[in-house]
C-alpha cells in the first residue's frame, strides 16, 4: 500500500489496539493495511491518498441510502446547530418511535439506545425482568454486541454449557447463555427440555449476517415462535442488520413471524449512533420509571441522531421501489459472482443482502460456514481491493448494496469480478 496509509496505521497502533476503534477494521483476517477513509459520497469512499473506492461495507449497512444523502445531511446539519444533547426530553424522539411502530407494529413501545450492543443487552434484561428466568438461547455463529453474556460459544461438554468467548468474561456469566445451532430446531427444543422453566428468551438474528448471510431454513423462525410460546420464554429478533433492509418492517415482515421484543440499530439511525429495543407493551412497560427493569443513557434519543435516524426512514417508507431495486443489483452481482467462479463458491443472499463463500458445501450454519477457504477469500478481497471494489475484509461479513449503486457503479464492479478471476486462476 501507500505510504500515508502505512504510517497513519503505525501511528495509529501506538494509539488503539490494533490501530483500530473495532477489531473488524483492522483487516486481520485478510492482512495487510487498512484503507484509513477520508470521506463518502454516494456508492463511494475516498481514502488519505485520495484513492476512489466502490463501497460494499456501507458503514456496516448503515448506509443503505449511499453515503452522505443530501436529505439526511440537511436533517443533521439543521438539528446540529440547535445543539448536540440536552439530556431532555424533545418531539424528534417521539417522532422517531412512532415512525419505527409505524413500519414495524410490533414495536408498540420501545427504547432508544446507543449502539446495537445496548439494544440486545437492554431487551435480554426486559426479557429475565419479566419472565424472572436467568438463562437465554443464542445460536452459534450469531453476533448480537459485545455485552459479557453475549461473547459465549459452545464449551467441548456439549452444547448445554457455554464458556466465556471473550477473555474477561466471568464463566458464570456463560453459564447462563445456552447455545443453540442456527437452522436445528431440535438443538433448540432440546435446550427447552432440559431447562423447561429457567429459560427466558431466544435470541436470534432472523437473517444471520455475521458469520457470513445464512438464511433461516423454512420453518425455522416459524419453529422458534412455536418453542418460546409453547415454554413462556421470549423471542427476540436481532434486526440490527436486517431491519429497514430485507423490507421496511424488517425480517418479521419478510417472514410474517411477529417476535416478542426486537432490536434495531444501523440503518435507524442513519449513520449516527442510534439504536432501538422494543416490542409488546405490556413487556416495555416493565422498564424503569414503569416497571423494575433498570436502562438509561445520557446520550439516548440525541437530537442529531434521531434527525438522521427520521429522515432516513422517511425516505425508505415513502419509495416504494427501493427494496425491489436494492434486491435486484445485488441479485445481479449474486448472478455474476456464480457465473464467474462456478463451482468454486457458494452465494447466500436475502433482498440485498449477499455473501460469497468461498466453498463448495452448502452453506446453512456455523459450521458449514467455517469451511469456506479464508485464504481464497483474502486472495479475492485484495484482488478486488486493487481495482477500486472496497468488500467486508473478512469472509464471514456480508456484502451490502445501497440505492446509491447505481447501474455503471455494478458494471464496474462486475468488471473487476470478471478480471479477479482470470487474476486467480
Ligand atoms: C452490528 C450488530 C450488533 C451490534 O451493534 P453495535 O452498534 O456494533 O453495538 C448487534 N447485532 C447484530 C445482528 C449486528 O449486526
């Protein structure tokens, strides 16, 4: 790479862990220097060394509209010069709730939040507050934040008793996430059989997007609506990913299942630190000042990032093309990416999320997805990388397109698809 960027990442890592703010920045899974990014417009980032790049990473989908959507900058701008906080009250939170519960009915009442992380540990606590059970359900393979509960994975006795994934995690927090396997109900109805009632909520990503996008098999969520109801335990559905994204009601409203509570962040608050927990009222109403369930902010509901947050779900409920046009680019480089390498890959894709696995086994859990070939994928993101095209720089990401990918931003890219390959044959 280029000398700016290699002395920014030096100095950086003096700095930051890594040199970076989050471990997935750091490029570790695929090596070398991260691209250090000096601004975005539309379909595209600009790096410190005034390099153009198609972007695929979109803030982690957040940037579902493009990148700096003059609409939403207006909305944030204005807001900003009426101040960045007053830890009060203001109107824009209360239009924001009512424009999520609007695309989103379930969520009669809900919270806003900081950070996708707050979401899931806020909405796990509501869900132990109200049902006065420990223990919670999570699939291997599924991220929802960085909270202690959360950063378990499968210990060798089996999947009933999970250990600390995160060094610092207390293992008696782990004691209480038990670990399910994404797309088995029978890994789940077991779990409910042996802790028919200390389990208080399954949590899940309806669509999983972090271990690379795995579909929900037919029947799954339906399966997991049926188990909670069947025990009294909660479902909640992580839509930090694919809320406002597979539809404007989310995941649930591409399935049609209505889960308990649900999550939201990303998108909802249109690139600012913005994020929602919520669902059945009569379970919100359990949150403090109402009820006896504890979660605050300081920061919560700030006036800038809802102003992003309402403008950017505004203009999603109001273009009633958007989601079919999203889905059909990205089935179009689903199309490309299959054709090109054949056999040699895998592609998962729900609307417009996608992600190209680098496999020749069906790809439906954790399992099947950690037999994707990392070095084939690092070889194919630097390939990509060098023509201008900016991916998830990790296998186990997903790929997102936004409305601002427009028809000779797909043709470059797919360009690029065509000549990685002959690059890597
Ligand atoms: C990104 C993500 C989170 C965590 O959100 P942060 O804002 O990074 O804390 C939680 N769940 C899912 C499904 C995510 O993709």
């Amino acid at each position: 790479m280029l000398r700016l960027t290699e002395e920014l990442f030096a100095k950086s890592k003096e700095y930051m862990p890594g040199g970076v703010n989050s471990p997935v920045r750091s490029f570790k899974a695929v090596g070398q220097t991260p691209v250090f990014v000096e601004r975005a417009k539309g379909a595209h980032i600009y790096d410190v060394e005034g390099r153009k790049y198609i972007d695929y990473v979109c803030s982690w989908g957040a940037k579902i509209l493009g990148h700096a959507d003059d609409d939403v900058i207006e909305a944030a701008t204005g807001a900003l010069k009426n101040g960045l906080s007053y830890g009060a009250p203001t109107k824009r939170e209360c239009d924001l709730a009512a424009l999520i519960r609007d695309m989103v009915p379930s969520m009669e009442m809900l919270r806003l939040v900081n950070s996708g992380t707050e979401a899931t540990m806020s909405a796990i606590r509501v869900a132990r507050g109200y049902t006065g059970r420990d223990q919670i359900v999570k699939f291997r393979g599924c991220y929802h934040g960085h909270s202690d509960g959360l950063l378990v994975k499968a210990g060798s006795g089996g999947m009933t008793s999970a250990i600390p994934d995160s060094l610092g995690v207390p293992k008696d927090y782990a004691k209480n996430t038990l670990i399910a396997e994404y797309n088995d109900l029978r890994s789940v109805e077991a779990l409910f059989e042996a802790h028919s009632d200390t389990i208080a909520c399954v949590i899940v990503e309806p669509v999983a997007a972090n271990m690379g996008v795995v579909p929900p098999a037919e029947g799954f969520l339906e399966g997991l609506r049926e188990i909670t109801k069947r025990y009294g335990a909660l479902l909640i559905f992580d839509e930090v990913i694919t809320g406002f994204r597979l539809a404007p009601g989310g995941a649930q409203q591409l399935y049609q299942i209505t889960p308990d509570l649900s999550c939201f962040g990303k998108i909802v608050g249109g690139g600012m630190p913005l994020a929602v927990y919520g669902g059945k009222k009569e379970i919100m109403e359990i949150v403090s000042p109402l009820g006896g369930v504890y979660q605050a902010g300081t920061l919560s509901g700030n006036p800038v990032a809802t102003a992003a947050g309402i403008k950017t779900l505004e203009k999603l409920r109001d273009n009633k093309t958007l989601y079919r046009s999203i889905e059909e680019k990205t089935k179009v480089l689903a199309e490309v990416l299959k054709q090109t390498f054949q056999d040699e890959v895998v592609i998962n894709r729900v609307g417009s999320l996608m992600s190209v696995f680098f496999t020749t086994y069906e790809v439906k859990d954790y399992r099947t997805a950690l037999r994707a070939d990392t070095k084939k994928y690092a070889q194919f993101f630097h390939a990509m990388l060098r023509r201008g095209i900016y991916l998830a720089p990790s296998q186990f990401e997903a790929m997102f397109v936004s409305v601002a990918h427009e028809a000779e931003v797909l043709n470059r890219t797919i360009e690029a698809i065509r000549e990685v390959k002959a690059e890597m044959n």
